[in-house]
C-alpha cells in the first residue's frame, strides 16, 4: 500500500504481525555488595530485584519448542552473576547493568527493574528504584521508545 503511514511500515515491517510476551522474574532475593557508606562495604547487603521484559514473539504460531522462547533463567543468571562481581556503588547501577544484560537479546525491546535493598530501614519493607529501559531503533538520534499506552 502506497499510502501506509503506519509505524510498522516506517519501520520497514508491513506484513508482518508483530506480538510481544512478558517474561518476568519476581522478588529474586541476591546478596550484593552495594552502597556508599564504608559499612555497605564491609558486608553483602540483601537485595530484592524484580525484572519484567517485552519480548517479540517471533515463534510463528502456536509451538512448544523451547528453543523459540525467551528463557527466564537468562535474566536471573545475569542478575546473580552482577550481584556476585563486585562491590556497586548505587542501586542505579545494578538496575543499568540488569537492564543492559536483558536487552543483550535482540527480541527484548523493553526492560523494567526494580531494585530494593532490604536491610537499610527497620520502618520499610525495602529502598530502591525502578527504572524502564527500550531498545534503541536506528535513525532515532539515541531517544528511548515510548512506553506503552494503557
């Protein structure tokens, strides 16, 4: 069609169904070394991380081969192997470095981490952040895609 406007057809994706899947890890309990203060450093601290990901689901149809999806052991194995590799500063950073793991893959197109240290203050269940990251698409002068409309 010559006159389709479409975000698909900018993208160069005309004829072709686009869906994504959520793939989520919940309340993954890691010891981390993290913080500022030289106490945080003496000591792992423990920390909740949350991970929710947008995944292009190119399977095709329906199918039941493992190997066409994306495996959520993937993302806990970074965030264990991140958590494990040095002593981190701030919360932002661990949730940077979890974001940038996930969108390794080329069929995440958004991440969301949360990240919570639980062991800061008696009067909260947990501190922390939660950040949303996006693919970057080509030509797009380094903007994040926008967010979902709900």
């Amino acid at each position: 069609m010559a006159d389709d406007w479409t975000l698909a057809a900018a993208l160069g994706m005309t004829g072709v169904a686009t869906r994504t899947y959520r793939v989520f890890v919940r309340n993954l309990i890691v010891p981390c070394r993290i913080g500022i203060y030289d106490f945080e450093k003496q000591a792992p601290q423990t920390v909740r991380v949350n991970a929710e990901l947008a995944v292009v689901d190119r399977r095709g149809g329906l199918t039941d081969e493992f190997d066409k999806v994306f495996n959520y052991e993937t993302v806990v194995e970074a965030i264990q192997t991140i958590g494990r590799s040095g002593h981190i500063q701030l919360v932002e950073t661990f949730g940077e470095m979890i974001a940038a793991a996930c969108l390794e893959d080329e069929r995440v197109e958004s991440v969301r981490v949360r990240v919570e240290k639980l062991d800061v203050y008696q009067e909260a269940e947990g501190v922390g952040i939660e950040i949303e990251r996006y693919r970057q698409l080509p030509g797009d002068g380094g903007r994040p895609m926008p967010p979902e409309s709900t």
